[in-house]
C-alpha cells in the first residue's frame, strides 16, 4: 500500500506563484522525502526533512513536517517553467527503512 | 549527476518473450529498488534488495524476478512478456538516504 499520499493531484499556477503541496502518510517515520521528476524520467531528491525537525529550507524550496498530523508541506517559492514536473513525497518503510515508499504525486504546470 | 544506468531506455517486444531489464551502479550502494510507474505516475514498488544475494517482492505484486550476485548490478527478468506488462520501469538505489534513480525503461509489449 502506498504510504503517501499528495494532493492536490494536480496544480496549475502562474509563473512567478508559489506553489503548495501537501503530503500525508500513515505511520511513525524516520525522515521524509521529496523528489520531482520530469517528463516521466527518473525521480531527482530534493530535499530530505528528519522526523525531529519542523521546517527545512533548500533554495526556494520550504518543507514543512508535521508528525502530529502525520502531514508534510513542500513549498516552491516565485515559480518559473523549469518548475513544471511531477512531485512525490517519500518515506523509508520496513524493520531497516529498507523500503522507500512513494506517493501518488501531484503534477505542477506553470503557466507563462 | 547520479551514476545508476538502466538499458534499453525503450524496449517494444512481443508477448511471449523473455526480457531482461539491466540497471547498474557505481555509487557502491547496498540498496536498490525497482519500480513500476503507471501512466498516471504512481511509483509501486516491485523489488528491492538490501546487498548482494538478498532480494525482496515490493507491495506489488509483480510477475518479474530479480537477482543481486554483484553489488553494483540488480537485473530484472520477465519469463514471459505479456501486453499487462507494459508500463515505465524505474531502477534506483540509495547510500544512507537520498535514492539515486536511473533514467527508466518504457516497455511496450505487442
């Protein structure tokens, strides 16, 4: 079963927007992940957050971790084009976090 | 620029043929993992394999096998090609964290 879950599916924004998506996962985790891909190409990391920090900050990008609310957020700041891509939250699963277990997505279109 | 290399980048083949999906690493990376993506994008995972000689199904169920004899190697087989088979298959691998993935393998089978 999938262990995180984005939404919303897919997103639209203007060039120069911020961008806000949000991932939501079902057990304890050890750090979570966010990775984008392009094109249906490989998955590129973007940035890892650890289950005791709240905010990490990469560039302009923002992630957010909220393990209350089993909830993470990633933000992308003043978007451009090169920004349209896929974008998949992760969390390693398993007795040695052998698996690493994504989500569904959400794709982002910026438009001109 | 991550050194994981999967070939063919595109396979089209007949249903019934046996098929090999080769993904390779340099990074020196205990871990790897083969995915399946759907066209709507969803990454399942079919395999993994935390060193040399241990290999794992994934949550999805698959019809592939696996081996893992060399480190830096972890192959995929398909007995026999079905049309339900065709679909994106992306091989990755991770040192302590972050997975390095290679570029995929778009499988069609006719």
């Amino acid at each position: 079963s999938q262990q995180g879950e984005e939404d919303p599916q897919a997103l639209s924004i203007q060039e120069g927007e911020n961008a806000t998506m949000n991932c939501s996962y079902k057990t304890s985790i050890n750090n979570l992940q966010w990775y984008r891909q392009n094109s249906g190409r490989g998955l590129v990391h973007l940035i890892l957050i650890r289950s005791n920090e709240r905010e990490k900050h990469s560039g302009r990008l923002r992630v957010t971790l909220d393990t209350s609310k089993k909830s993470s957020s990633l933000l992308i700041t003043a978007s451009r084009a090169a920004d349209t891509a896929s974008y998949f939250c992760a969390t390693p699963q398993g007795n040695r976090d052998d698996k690493i277990i994504f989500g569904k997505g959400t794709r982002l279109h910026i438009l001109p | 620029e991550a050194d994981i290399y999967q070939t063919p980048r595109y396979l089209v083949i007949g249903t019934g043929k046996k098929i090999t999906l080769e993904c390779s690493q340099t990074m020196g990376h205990d871990k790897m993992y083969w995915y399946q993506q759907d066209p709507g994008m969803e990454l399942h995972l079919i395999h993994y394999s935390y060193g040399v000689n241990s290999t794992e199904k994934g949550d999805l169920s698959s019809e592939s096998t696996v081996s893992r004899i060399r480190t830096e190697h972890f192959p995929l087989t398909l007995e026999s090609a079905r049309p339900s088979h065709t679909s994106q298959y992306l091989c990755a691998s991770t040192g302590f964290f972050e997975a390095f993935f290679g570029q995929g393998t778009r499988l069609t089978v006719v």
